[in-house]
C-alpha cells in the first residue's frame, strides 16, 4: 500500500482546513484533521472534570482514537462534529494542547492513523513534529485582518453572529498560545513550501498546491 503524506499547516483562517479537505477529494487521499483530535479530546477530559495542570496518566493511557472511513472515534464512540465545533471545544483544544503528555499522546495516535495509507493531514505541527518525513509540506498563511474575516464569516454560515473585534480577540489569543508554546509551537517547517493566501481564491490555492505535488510524485 502506499503512503504518501501531505502536511498542511497553519494558523486559524489561513484557508487549510478548506483546502485540506477539497485536497483529499481531489487526490483521493484521506484526509486527518489533527485539530479535531484536539478539540474531541480536550473535550472528553474537561467533561471528566480534568484541567491542563491535572491530566493524569491514567486517564491519558486509557484514551484510544481511531479513524475509520474518514471518521473519527473517541474510545469506539464517534466525535461528533456539533460537540467539537463549538468555541468552547476550541478554547479547550488550544488549553489542553499546551500540555506535554496530551501532544506525546495524540501525536502517537496521529501517526500511527497515517500509518495506513496516503494522508492529506492538517495542523500547526504536522511538518515539524508529528511527519517530519511527510513528501510534501505546506504551510499556509492569511493576514491577520483576512484570517478575522474568514473566521467570521465561517461562524456566520453556522448562524452564529459576532462582532469583527471579538473575533479578533479570540484570534489573536488562539495565534499567541499556539506560537509560544515551549512544545510543537506553530511554524513552518524548514522544507515546508509557504503559500500566503491573502489575495488568492481558493481554486488558485489548491492549483498552486496540486502543482507542487505533483512535482514531488
Ligand atoms: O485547527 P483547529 O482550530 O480545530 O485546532 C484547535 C486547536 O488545537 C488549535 O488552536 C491548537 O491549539 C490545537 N492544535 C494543535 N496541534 C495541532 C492541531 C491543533 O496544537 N496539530
């Protein structure tokens, strides 16, 4: 079977999780979204009543997650996407994901999914960390003002409805703890390719994308 791996990483609204998506569909890869592990997971264990300085090893080891026709389970229950989308589910992905164990935890999880077959796989530390040898690595970035609109925009389709400068807010915090943090903080790898797109359409992105893969094959 072959695996090759395509990472793509960047911050909230820089466009990966859309092009991540249409990427897989197009190649007929697979398609790992390393946030919502974070986000099923943060869930899970505040819902146990844990808190990122209270993880306890037990708890950790007890958690399995599999990925199974594109979907992903929690302990052989199924992440269920209204769970995880919520901006409570985000603020406890981001908290829990600056605990060390949590990030050794899912990133084991996260390749032993990839293990099994060609991946498209987004995230913050995908190229860096979690696939170092992935064949491909792409790093996406928006300007701050573009990633608040998308952002907004996104949470609007969802009918939630918030002004540009909360959103801001929620942003920029997300950007600080994901880049500061000591372990796995967001950057591009030293090989990633770095496609800002502020200005570009999504067809564009992912022609721009399909075109370096292909390079690569
Ligand atoms: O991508 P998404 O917004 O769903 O990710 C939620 C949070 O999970 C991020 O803000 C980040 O803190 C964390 N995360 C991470 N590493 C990844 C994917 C997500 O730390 N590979």
């Amino acid at each position: 079977m072959s695996n090759f791996l395509v990472a793509i990483d960047g911050p909230a609204g820089s466009g990966k999780s859309t092009i991540a998506k249409l990427l897989s569909e197009r190649l007929g890869f697979n398609h790992l979204d390393t946030g919502a592990m974070y986000r099923a997971i943060g869930v899970y264990l505040d819902s146990k009543g844990f808190t990122p300085d209270n993880v306890p090893d037990e708890e950790l080891e007890k958690i399995d997650m599999q990925y199974v026709n594109g979907e992903l389970y929690l302990n052989g229950e199924k992440v269920r996407e209204e769970v995880i989308r919520s901006a409570k589910a985000g603020q406890l992905a981001s908290s829990f994901a600056v605990v060390p164990k949590v990030r050794e935890k899912l990133t084991q999880l996260q390749r032993r999914i990839c293990e099994g077959g060609n991946f498209v796989v987004e995230g913050r530390d995908i190229g860096t960390v979690v696939l170092p040898h992935a064949q491909v690595k792409i790093f996406l970035t928006a300007s701050f003002d573009e990633r608040v609109k998308r952002r907004a925009e996104e949470l609007k389709s969802k009918g939630i409805e918030l002004p540009l400068e909360e959103v801001a807010r929620q942003i920029e915090e997300r950007d600080k703890r994901d880049s500061s943090r000591d372990l796995a903080p967001l950057k591009p790898a030293q090989d990633a390719i770095v496609i800002d797109t502020t200005a570009k359409s999504v067809e564009q992105v992912l022609e721009e994308v399909i075109e370096i893969i292909n390079r690569r094959k």
